[in-house]
C-alpha cells in the first residue's frame, strides 16, 4: 500500500509540474506582445525625454497612444551608421532594442542608430543610445546633441540594479542635467568625450560632470560607457561637421 501511495504522489506531482509548465507558457506567449509593447513605449519615451518632450506622463491618460503619437510627430528621420561613419541599411528603432547585443562586439562591427529629432520651430537635435555596465549590471543612456554635432542638449540615463542613493542617481534630474552644454570634441576637434571627475569639476569645464558622491564606480563606468560608445560616432559626426 505504501509503494502505491508513493508512485500516485510521485504521477500526481509530474502531472502538476506539467500542468503548470503548460500554464506559464501559455501566460508567457499571451503576455509577450504587451511586453514588447511596454519597451518599446519606454525606449521611444527615452529618446523623447533627452529633447524635453513627454517629460511627464502621470496626467496622460493613455501613455502609449501619447508616446507613440509624440515620437511619430518629432522623430522625423532614423537611421544607422556604421563605425567608419556610413550609413547602412537597418532599422534604427530594431538596434536600439538589441543594443545589449549590440554593445557585445567589437565597436567597429557595431551598428549606430541615429534618430533625428524636428522641434515646432524647425530646430533639430540628433539622439544616439548608449549602453555599459554599472557595478552591479547593465547601464544605458540616450544622448541629444546639437546640430554642430559636439554639444550634447540633454541626456538620460537608466541602471538595472545599482545602489539606491548611491549608483542610482544615474537617472536623476540633477545628474543628467549636468551634462547638458557640454562637449565631446576638444577646440583641435579631437574626440575626448566627457569625463565624470570625483571630488567635482568647474561648471566650466566643457568636458566634465561632477561624479555622483559614494558611487565612484558606477561613475567610473558611465563614464567608461560614453567614452565607448561615443568613440563609435565619431566619423559620422566629424563627416557632418565637415559638410555644414
């Protein structure tokens, strides 16, 4: 009787686990478009944020009609660019949603999507994504420059685990709006990027943010990620400067 009782648990538990695998695989499947849906809504809200458009979503009623409807209005142009700074043709929004695969390869293998931002007044702005690693995982960033392709008008950044208070304060106002006004280009037109200097830096440095205080290595590693990523924009943004 025991040995019965024994292999109907054991049936009765497989029976179970298979019945639940099922089940969450089919919750899996379901729920994997609005998954999808939910990331690109926040890469295409990213991208609009570095250009101070759809800043704050709390009041917005559905946010995924607005976002979408914003970028399709402002974002009048993407495209990808290759290391020695030509174009290719693949589509920017699919890169950016792969930029973990992305920032897996050599940097000159790398594809580097560009969008181009068209404000009310005619103005442009041209966003590029960035990706590192933190101290604790991946960190990541959209960066808007000016026309002149040198001067960065806003930045966002986002982590997946670093330390609240410390590492964290990647993605608040106060950091990232230091970076706005700031250069990647020294005045000899060489790429130098923009450091992220402890112990702080002049406002008037064009090439510096202060460093977040007891985050030393995510700072460390941001700046790391610019310095990077960055590097790979640099013949495309030098071939527009050339032809302006």
């Amino acid at each position: 009787m025991k040995s019965f009782s024994n292999t109907y648990i054991f049936v009765f538990a497989v029976i179970m686990v298979v019945i639940v695998a099922v089940l969450l695989a089919f919750v899996s499947e379901q729920l994997k478009p609005l998954q999808e849906m939910n990331v690109e809504i926040e890469k295409k809200s990213d991208i609009l944020h570095t250009v101070s458009i759809a800043e704050d979503l709390s009041s917005v009623k559905d946010k995924n009609s607005f976002v979408n409807s914003e970028f399709d209005k402002y974002i009048t142009d993407s495209y990808v660019v290759n290391y020695t700074g030509e174009r290719v043709d693949k589509d920017a929004f699919e890169i950016t949603l792969n930029m973990k695969a992305e920032v897996a390869k050599d940097p000159r293998d790398r594809d580097y999507p560009v969008f181009v931002f068209t404000g009310d007044d005619g103005g442009k702005k041209f966003i590029v994504p960035v990706r590192g690693r933190g101290l604790w995982g991946p960190i990541w960033g959209y960066l808007s420059f000016e026309p002149d392709m040198n001067t960065i008008f806003g930045a966002i950044y986002d982590h997946e685990g670093e330390t609240p208070g410390l590492g964290a304060e990647i993605n608040t106002s106060w950091f990232e709006g230091a970076f706005k006004g700031k250069k990647i280009f020294d005045d000899n037109g060489s790429f130098v990027s923009v450091q992220v200097v402890k112990g702080g830096t002049p406002d008037s440095n064009p090439h510096g943010v202060d460093a977040i205080s007891g985050g030393t290595i995510t700072s460390k590693g941001l700046e790391d990620m610019l310095q990077d990523y960055l590097e790979g924009y640099v013949n495309y943004f030098k071939s527009q400067q050339v032809s302006k």
